[in-house]
C-alpha cells in the first residue's frame, strides 16, 4: 500500500508539474471565429494553436461553397506567436467559408481539423 | 549522377542543402486518440481501440458488493501501455484490491494481472472510424485466490471499433460532437471449471462439486460529447478553460456468459460521467450503476487518472519502440 501511495503522489506530480515538453496543438480560437456569422469580408483567417507549430508543415487553407481556394497561399506563423498561423485572403463576397488546416507542432504531432464560417450582407 | 558531379560546388551545395533540410525536418508522428480530426479520449470502464504509449495511473472503484455479509470494495488499478509497433500496441496492468467486511479486518491483495495486444487495422479520417482487434491474457495465479482472483487464464479476444459523427450534415450541427467507441470480446477460460472437494465431518464422505467458469461475451460502449470537438470544429460557443476541454459521456460495460449453465446472464454496468483532457494528461469520474440485481444494488464510482507519454516525454514515445 506505501508503494503505491508512493506511485500516486509520483503521478499526480506529473500532472501537476509545468510544462515538461510539448503536445498536440489543438485550436485554441480562430478569427473569424469557428461557425461564426461575420458581416465584413476579413482580411486574413487566423488561428491560435494551444502549442508552437512547425513552420514547414503547417498550413491553412480556405474554400468557398464551390471548393474553390480563396486564400493567398501566404501561409504563416506570426513573428511575435509561434502558435499563431495565418494566411490572408481576398476579399470574399457573402457566403459560406470552409478553414481546414493540418499543423505539426515541434514535437511532430499532426492535428488536423476543420471549421465553416457564413460571411452575410 | 556520377561521383565527380560531386566536384562541382554548385551541385554540392544544392545537395548538401537537401540533406540538410531532409534531416532538420522531422518527421510527423500521429499518435493517440485521433481518428481524423476527432480526438478520442482514453474511456474509464471500457477500452478504446487505440494503440498509443500511456499510462492509466491510479484509476479507483469503490463499490459495495451485495452478499452477506456485504462487502465494501476498492480496487487501485494501473496500466501501462507502449507502442511497440506502428499501430500496435503492448499493454500490462494490475490492481491491487481492498475487501472490508463489517466488523471484520480487511483482505488485501493483488488482481490477476493482464497483458494485452493490441493492432489497429483500419482507419477513415474523414468518417473518424477506427477499428482494432486485440486479445487480452489474464494470467491466472498472479492474484490473490482468497480475493476473487482466478487460479487459471482467460484469453479474451477482442474487436474494438470508434465512430466520431463529425460526418453528419450541416443540417445536425449539434450532433456533430458525439463519437460512440466500443468492444466485443470473447473470454475463453483455459479451465472448464474448478473442482471443489468437502468433507462431511460426521461422515467423512468427500463431496465434489465443480464451480462452472463459462466462456462469456465482454461487450462495451461508451458514448461521448466532446465540447473540445463542439469548439473546434462546430461553433466557437465561448467556452472557456476548464470546461472547454470537457467530455461527458457514459459507458456501458457488460458481460454475458454464454455457457455452462450460466447462459444468458447478463451483468454489467452503466456508467454515467466526464472526462477532462488537457495536453499530457486527462482525468475522468463515473457513477458506477449496476444493471440488475445479479449485478449489485449499490451506486459506485470509479476515477481515473491518465498519461498520454507520447505527449509527455515525445523523445520516447511519439514514434514506435521497433519500426520495421
């Protein structure tokens, strides 16, 4: 019983310890915002990873309702956030967006995902 | 290309400049619990059918268990599973078992330990679907007889599958977050039944009786809501930090013995709770529910704390042990 009282104490340090390495990166919050109605064409999408991503292998990308590409293929991890990726895209008339984005976080964990945004008059 | 290409400092440069970047790139790693973009947490009271390096350390039940007298139970189990494989895994478990009867001193003792193997065979990212097979050894004589541990081995072959319903139409938006995983298993005992010999005392006749141990079906299900999928995938509904990493969910963990002149006699539990997941760890808490009477009658609950080490310590675990 004392060993595992032991291991418990052990693990629960583990959990409760700061940041020893680095995870997965899910999404944190996106601009615009995941199933969000905007009224203004956005000049970029953005997304804030909850990790720091690899450049190399992170990338957005931004489809109409006819799944036509409407980003710049600028993709981008802001200067000052290495969990922020970016990339800017024309001005988009009203309609619904669809973001899909892979990201590879600097342990090289791969998480993809996708979400729609509605841009009305 | 021919060796003395190599004396040109152009060709060199271009070359070496692709090794370099070949090398400094690194490799990506899929690891646990996604299928697609849904994220599957580790459930509590059932497996789940990914093969991933984690530890589940401590989880705890605590249940009373009818008989007379009734006994108060608490076992401590963990489990340690690796990657040894692309897509298979190799996991080792124990409990250690508390049985406290009123007014009498408590038993203690270990659990048969369990080994079991684990291959993941089929995954569809874009419909979240993962299926798995595996078998489980419980290695008979590693536990305390006197608690309930059996003196022989079970091989439990088992299917385990995950479904995320990120798929369904926009129409449904609110049930995109459900994911439903899942396990059927056969638990083949390597001992038809044990033979139990008495003596009457007055007599001095033996008496042989043979408890049954019947070959059962272990199936599972665990459904899940995911408000990490709901904020990431379906709409930004401005949860925050704790409750945005919250999956509520409830299991269903049963067993049905199929022969041996026990047939038919289902017992199990529903078992109703949440799980928190963050980056390298999750905690999750169900009420234990028994599902008749041959169950139990008394309300339980198990809790459980869980590693994700491919995330915790990704030099060693991000990538299989042996890559053929």
């Amino acid at each position: 019983m004392r060993l595992f009282l032991r291991f418990f104490i052990a693990a629960l340090a583990l959990a409760l310890m700061p940041r020893v390495g680095w995870a997965h990166a899910f999404l944190d919050h996106a601009e615009p915002a995941v199933g969000s109605q905007i009224h203004n064409s956005p000049i970029q999408v953005r997304i804030w990873f909850t990790e720091r991503l690899e450049p190399v292998l992170s990338r957005i990308q931004v489809f109409d309702a006819a799944n036509s590409e409407v980003d710049k293929r600028n993709v981008h991890i802001d200067a000052s956030n290495p969990a922020l990726l970016e990339v800017a895209v024309s001005p988009l008339p009203p309609g619904k967006y669809k973001v899909v984005w892979r990201v590879v976080s600097v342990d090289t964990h791969v998480t993809t995902g996708n979400f729609t945004f509605e841009l009305t008059p | 290309m021919y060796l003395k290409d190599f004396r040109s400092p152009k060709l060199a440069a271009q070359l070496a400049a692709t090794l370099i970047s070949l090398t400094a790139v690194p490799l990506p790693a899929f690891a646990h619990g996604f299928a697609g973009d849904r994220f599957f947490p580790a459930t509590i009271s059932t497996d789940d059918p990914f093969a991933a390096s984690e530890l589940s350390f401590p989880t705890i039940t605590a249940i009373r268990q009818p008989g007379s007298p009734s006994t108060k139970n608490v076992d401590l189990s963990a489990d340690v599973s690796v990657l040894i494989f692309p897509r298979t895994a190799l996991s080792i478990g124990d409990g250690f078992q508390i049985q406290k009867a009123p007014n009498q001193r408590a038993l203690t003792g270990f659990d048969n330990a369990e080994l079991n193997l684990l291959y993941e065979f089929f995954e569809n990212d874009k419909h979240e679907v993962i299926t798995s097979i595996g078998v489980t050894w419980g290695i008979g004589g590693t536990g305390r007889r006197s608690l309930g541990a059996d003196s022989f081995s079970t091989f439990t072959p088992t299917f385990y599958f995950g479904k995320g319903f990120g798929d369904l139409p926009d129409t449904l938006p609110l049930l995109r977050p459900l994911a439903l995983t899942g396990t059927l298993g056969l638990a083949i005992p390597t001992r038809a039944g044990n033979r139990n010999v008495s003596a009457d005392p007055s007599t001095g006749r033996e008496t042989v009786s043979v408890d049954p141990n019947p070959t059962t079906l272990e199936w599972g299900l665990a459904l899940e809501y995911s408000l990490i999928y709901l904020q990431e995938h379906v709409k930004d509904v401005g949860l925050k930090a704790p409750i945005d990493r919250l999956i509520p969910l409830v299991e269903f963990a049963m067993q049905t013995p199929l022969n041996r002149g026990a047939g038919g006699l289902t017992t199990g539990t529903i078992n109703p709770g949440v799980i928190w997941s963050g980056q390298y760890f999750q905690v999750g808490v169900e009420a234990v529910i028994p599902v008749n009477h041959h169950t139990g009658n008394n309300l339980g609950i198990i809790a459980q704390l869980h590693f994700y080490l491919d995330d915790i310590f990704p030099k060693i675990f991000s990538k299989p042990l042996f890559t053929p």
